[in-house]
C-alpha cells in the first residue's frame, strides 16, 4: 500500500512541476496579493487634488493656497481669479474639492476684524472619501487662518462646506458604477478567453485554419457577437441600479451606452488575447480571474482612492482598464459630464482596445 501511495504522490508531484503555469501562479499569486492589499488597501488620503478661486488675491490668500498646497493631504491643481460656477471647475478640473475664498477675504485679518466665509465643495461621489475630505479641510483652513494672522489677531473666518453629486452620501451611488466594471470586465474577458480555447480543445480550430478565413476575420469574427450579450450585461446592471438601488444616471445614457462599448471591446479583446496563450479552458480560466478581479478590486480605484496608494502603484494602475472606465462612469452617471471633459480616458481605453486586438491577431498568427 505504502508503494502504491508513493507511486501516487511521485506521480502527481511530478505533474505539478511540468505544469509549470499552474506551478506560478500557485507560488507567486500569494506574494502578488500580500503587496497589494499591504500597499494598496489604506484609508490614508494623501495629494489629492484641489482648486482655489482666489479673486482677490491678497496676501492671506495666498499663504492659505500655499499652505494647502504644502500640506500632505493636497495638491492644489487649479488656481483661479473668478468662476461663476465653482461645480464646473470641479468637473472640467477633475479635482475632488474646491475652495471659493471670498473677495473681502483680508478684512478678516485686520484690526476691525470683519468676519468673512470661504465655501468648500467637495465631490460626494465617493462619500467616505468625501467625510474625510471635509473633516481635514475645514480645520486645516482655519488652522493656516490662525497661524497667518498671528497671535495678536484672531480672523473671523467661517468654513461652509457643500457636497455635491452625491448629497445623501449613498454609498450605493459610489458602488454601484465600480461593480459595473468589474462584471464587466470579468464577464466579458471570461467569455472570449475561453472560445479560442474550446476550438483547440473540440479540435474545430484545425478546421478554422485551413479555411480561407484570415487572423483578423477570426478575431473580429469572436469579438463581435459577445458585444450584445456584455451590452445586454450593462443595461441590466443599469436597470437593477436604478429601481433596486436607486442609483439614476445624472448624464447622458447615449455617452454612457457608446464609452461603455468601448469598454467592452477592450475587455473582450484582453480575453482573446488570453485565449491565444492559454492552452486549455481551465488554464483561460486561471489567468483571467486574477488578471481581471484582483487589479480592478485593488488598483482601479473602485473601493480606495488612487490617491493614497504608493507612487509605484499608481504608475501600475494606470494600465488597468477599470481605472479610466471608472473616472469615465462615475462621471457621467453622478456628474452628468460629457465627452469633451472626458476625453482623456476615452483616448486611452480606444488605444488599449486598438493595441489589445492588435495583439491578439499577432497572436493567433504565431499560432498558425
């Protein structure tokens, strides 16, 4: 029996080494998630980005813009003389607070000691984010309000804070656009990561191959009828959004339903390029999971800001397609902005679908 058990074990151990992909990821997932969630997983907020309408431009206000700038907790992006509309500054600048200092701000730091006010808008998209934002804000204004008028004179400086976009500070507005992403993105990598796989599997491929049908037919030929089914996806989502949790789209849903296909086709192309490399549906499987979960749930910015993870994350996150997705529908179902201020991220999700598809093709080429 003892032979016979060993023979087993030999046997198996001997499989899990030639199996050197399932042999990887076994030994470097656990390290990969211990950086990230150790990194990434913070409350902390640092750098984040602020605007400063200033018409006066005094002294006093200056040293408060430099102040916060200096500060840990932000980074003052925008500094402006006049807006009639400080919610347009937050959406054109893509800042997530703003502070008005009103045009009789000196007076408050002179002998008579007129009393003044300073509003502070704060995006609400993300309400945790958003208390914090306005607990730190407040006392620090009044705290560098202190300290520049000095000991003799105490300013009369009043803090109004305003959140907007999200005034009730549901955090079902603040997730419900990040799980869109994710089922997204997982749904739609899943379903083309596994087609190639099944022709190579069922042997059909082979027939494929000598048909007259070029990579690029075959490729586009996979990506297109999983488009409708991931569109259907979304309005689901949407819908249950909508009368489940109350979550409405502030924007347009014609921007939203066109940058949404955009999306879409990248994750199917990110799938299919999977697909080429993966040798069998299980091995598919195994790389999409923690190509498509764990960088979205951790790096996307879907549950904490990218603000308070490490520089190094942030370069990575970068790549990640559920992080431009995200600014583009919290965007636009919370805001209502449109393609002009969303331009950016729009550019960046055609190019990695163009680059993904094109890989993809190269791809299935080498395999021919």
């Amino acid at each position: 029996m003892i032979r016979r058990l060993a023979a087993i074990v030999t046997k198996e151990f001997l499989h899990i080494v030639r199996d050197w992909q399932t042999l990887m990821i076994v030994l470097l997932m656990p390290v990969v998630m211990m950086f990230l969630y150790g990194y990434a997983l913070t409350m902390d907020l640092s750098d984040i980005p602020l605007a400063i309408i200033d018409p006066q431009g005094s002294r006093q206000s200056a040293r408060i813009a430099a102040s916060l700038d200096a500060s840990p907790f932000f980074a003052v992006r925008k500094m402006l003389v006049e807006s009639n509309d400080p919610a347009e500054v937050m959406k054109r600048s893509h800042v997530k607070a703003v502070v008005r200092l009103p045009s009789d701000f000196s007076g408050a730091f002179g002998a008579k000691g007129n009393s003044t006010s300073v509003q502070v808008l704060i995006d609400g998209s993300d309400p945790n984010t958003a208390t914090i934002i306005s607990n730190i804000l407040d006392v620090l204004i009044l705290k560098i309000a202190a300290e520049t008028a000095g000991i003799a004179l105490r300013p009369a400086v009043t803090v109004i804070s305003e959140v907007l976009y999200n005034t009730e500070q549901k955090s079902a507005r603040f997730f419900i656009p990040g799980l869109m992403a994710i089922i997204l993105l997982m749904i739609s990598a899943m379903l083309t990561s596994l087609t190639l796989t099944r022709e190579k599997e069922s042997g059909t491929i082979e027939q494929m191959l000598v048909s007259p049908l070029r990579p690029v037919e075959i490729v586009l030929g996979k990506i297109l009828p999983y488009c409708l089914l991931a569109m259907c996806d979304g309005a689901v989502i949407l819908l249950v959004g909508q009368f489940v949790f109350g979550v409405e789209c502030a924007g347009s849903i014609i921007v939203l339903a066109t940058i949404s296909l955009l999306y879409i086709v990248v994750a199917l192309a990110l799938g299919l390029l999977i697909s080429t490399v993966a040798a069998n549906q299980q091995q598919a499987m195994m790389i999409v999971l923690p190509v498509t979960m764990l960088p979205t749930l951790i790096l996307s910015g879907f549950i904490f800001p990218l603000a308070s993870i490490p520089f190094a994350l942030r370069l990575v996150s970068k790549i990640v397609p559920a992080t431009w997705y995200l600014e583009i529908i919290r965007a636009v179902m919370l805001k209502g902005v449109g393609f002009l201020e969303l331009r950016q991220p729009i550019a960046v999700l055609s190019f990695m679908a163009a680059l993904l598809i094109l890989l993809s093709i190269k791809r299935f080429k080498v395999s021919l």
